[in-house]
C-alpha cells in the first residue's frame, strides 16, 4: 500500500490529480492538446504516448485521481457516463446473454440496454435490487452475465445493500452506478461490487460545464477489455474535459458536505409540509433503506424525490420555481428541478416501471439553504393554488 492509500479523501482528491509543471513551476497541470506524440522508433514511444485517442497525459492523470478515490486498480473515462456504460457492457456482453437491471435505474441506461443492446439479442430483466430475495432468485431463473443497479437509484431513492447482492450474484458481474452518491459517500467496490460506473458530468465535474463518464474496477481482465474498447472505438474524455473534471473532484468533499447539509434540511422541511404526499429521501427515519445507506454511506446526499397530489400539481410546482432550474440533469452547485415521467425518464412510459407523473426530483445544490427553502415554499404555494 502506497502512502497516498493512507491518505484522507479530500487530499488524495487534491494530491491525486496530476501536478504542476516542474520546469515553469506552474502548480497547475497543462493541457495536452498535441493530438499525436513523436516517437524514437516505430513502437517506441519515448514519452509513453503515441495518439491521444488511445491515450492521453491529461486523461491518465484523471483515471488515477478517480481510481485512487474509488480504491480501484483501473479507471477509464469516456466522453459521457453512457459512453462509459457502453463500452462496459459490450466488454461483458455477449449475443444470448442476459442482464438483471434494477427496476429503478437512469431511463438512459434502460433505453440503453433494452434499446440498443436488445437488438444484439441481449435479454434484460428487471428487478428490484433493494429485495435480496428477488435477486436471488433472478440468478437462480435467468443466470445473468451481469446485475446493473444504483443505489441510491434514480428517481425513487431506492437502497440497495451492494454486499447483500455481491454475496447472492452467482457468477454474474455486479456494476453498481454510483453517480448519486459519489466515491465520497459510497465506495461499491470495498462493498464487493466487481464495476463502479460514474456518470462524471454529475458531482464528480460539479459544474453543469462537462459532461464525462468512468468505469472503475479491481479486475485486470475487465479494465483491459474496457481500455480495448476505448482505443478501439474512441469515445474518449478529451483533453480539456479531463482538465475542467479534475479540477472538479478537487472541491467534491467539500461541495458534497454541503449537498448533504442542504438536502437534508429540504428532506425534513417536505416531509412535514401537508402539501406534500410524501418524501424520498434515505436520511428519513421512516425510508425502508435508512439502515443499510447508513451502514455503506457516509451521509446520504444531495437527491431527493417527493410526490405532490397530482400530476397538474406537479407540473405548476415545477414551472413556479426560480432557484430551481427546471432541467434534465444533477450533482451541480447550482440547484435543479426535474419531472422524471416527461423528461430524465420518459423512457419508461408504458413499462412496468414508469414513473408517476406526480413525483418530483431534486437535484439540492449549495446556495443558502434558507433561499432553497423559501423558493420550494412558493412553489408549493403555486402548486396549491393552481
Ligand atoms: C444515474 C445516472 N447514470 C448515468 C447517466 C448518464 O450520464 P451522461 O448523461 O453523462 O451520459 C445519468 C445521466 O443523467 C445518470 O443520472
């Protein structure tokens, strides 16, 4: 173990990334635009690089910030987070095979695999993941290549005990997308998942200002099919995007901190309001999930859902907000609102698993909490009144 294991997480999200320069004495690392590298001979690369498609200084710099925050052995970052569910699930997927995806997942991941990946005759079967017993089973039924889930998932807040599934998987590969909670709050893989996959343009980036995606994982022969892909396909970060993320995860531990803070505060403000049906959120005494999130998180996040009367409710609650910014993304400082059954998941329309059109998500950002809340107050006024 290198000292840099033994270090706390905000300084290894800091120490991490790539220095300075030592010959300026820029403490910030440069930009590597070049997209090719000269070279002493044909198959020598002196520098350890040939073509920024199959790799890049700025890009490595970032898989071992990310690796190092995740406790994996490998990182690879695509050019968005389903780019990097796409080059992992062709890595593990062959014609025939069949997938155990979470009933409450990302409804690009479910276009993804039902869409795309079902018209290379790959079966996909849902669950819910957060039922052990359900998983078990599943295994026993289809034996799946690979289990996908989020915990906490999106939009319903749904825990699932990463170990509990890990320990009933069979020979299946577990991924668990951990965009909602970040390797602050959560680290999959010292859970027993065997992939944690990222959507980075979320907390990770931090900013609404770069999109990205990495697939992190402690097993040689994955990491080396996904880095095969990725040379080979070359939906990679680029250079710039890997910059603008690292400087990103610098600030994470602090910005999730007040994520926490903030999102907390709402979750208990909702759950009292009698405006509101009800709220989810893992940090409430009454979420079915509180006891395992507690056990492998660190807190509990800056998401959270809640439902209003109706549909028209929520639709006047979302169009009356102002601090919240109706939109179709997460994990930013800037606070947003979204309505998973039209927009991030109208995928689902029709399915088993669509989304009520009366639940509300919440991406909390880190404004004054006491501004969050006043304009979630008049919101809701709005939403009553309408
Ligand atoms: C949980 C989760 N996973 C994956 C993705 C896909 O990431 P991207 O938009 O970077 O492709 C998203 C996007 O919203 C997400 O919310």
């Amino acid at each position: 173990m290198t000292s840099e294991h033994l270090q706390g997480f905000a300084t290894r999200a800091i120490h991490a990334a790539s220095p300075g320069n030592p010959v300026t004495g820029a403490v910030i690392p440069s930009i590597d635009l070049s997209v090719t590298f000269g070279i002493d001979a044909p198959g020598n690369p002196s520098g350890g690089y040939e073509y920024s498609r199959v790799g890049n200084p700025g890009r490595d710099a970032l898989q071992h910030q990310l690796a190092t925050l995740e406790g994996a052995s490998h990182a690879l970052t695509f050019a968005t987070g389903l780019a990097a569910e796409d080059a992992l699930l062709r890595s593990l997927l062959r014609p025939g095979d069949t997938v155990l995806l979470g009933d409450d997942v990302y409804g690009g991941t479910y276009r993804l695999l039902t869409g795309v990946f079902g018209r290379w005759e790959i079966n996909v079967v849902t669950v819910d993941t957060s039922d052990l017993g359900a998983v078990e089973r599943a295994v026993a039924e289809h034996s799946p290549s690979v289990i996908w889930l989020e915990t906490p998932s999106n939009p319903l807040m749904t825990i699932t005990d990463i170990a509990g599934v890990a320990s009933v998987s069979g020979d299946a590969v577990v991924v668990v997308d951990g965009t909602f909670a970040t390797p602050y709050l959560q680290r999959p893989l010292s859970l027993g998942a065997d992939v944690v996959v990222h959507s980075t343009t979320k907390y990770l980036g931090g900013h609404s200002d770069v999109m990205g995606g990495v697939v992190a994982t402690n097993h040689g022969h994955i990491a080396e099919a996904v880095a095969e892909h990725q040379s080979a396909a070359g939906a990679v970060l680029s250079p710039f995007e890997s910059w603008l993320t690292m400087r990103g995860i610098k600030t994470l531990a602090l910005r999730m901190e007040k994520h926490c803070d903030n999102a907390e505060a709402i979750a208990q403000a909702l759950d009292t309001d009698p405006r509101v049906k009800r709220v989810l959120f893992p940090g409430l005494s009454d979420h079915p999930g509180r006891e395992i999130a507690q056990a492998q998180m660190v807190r509990m996040g800056g998401m959270l859902s809640f439902e209003l009367a109706s549909a028209e409710h929520a639709h006047a609650f979302v169009t009356a907000t102002s601090l919240f910014t109706l939109a179709g993304s997460l994990g930013s400082v800037d606070s947003l609102v979204n309505h998973p059954a039209t927009m991030t998941h109208a995928a689902l329309e029709g399915t088993p698993n669509e989304i009520s059109s009366a639940l509300i998500r919440l991406s909390v950002g880190i404004e004054d909490v006491e501004d969050l809340l006043a304009d979630l107050n008049q919101a809701l006024d709005a939403a009553s009144s309408h």
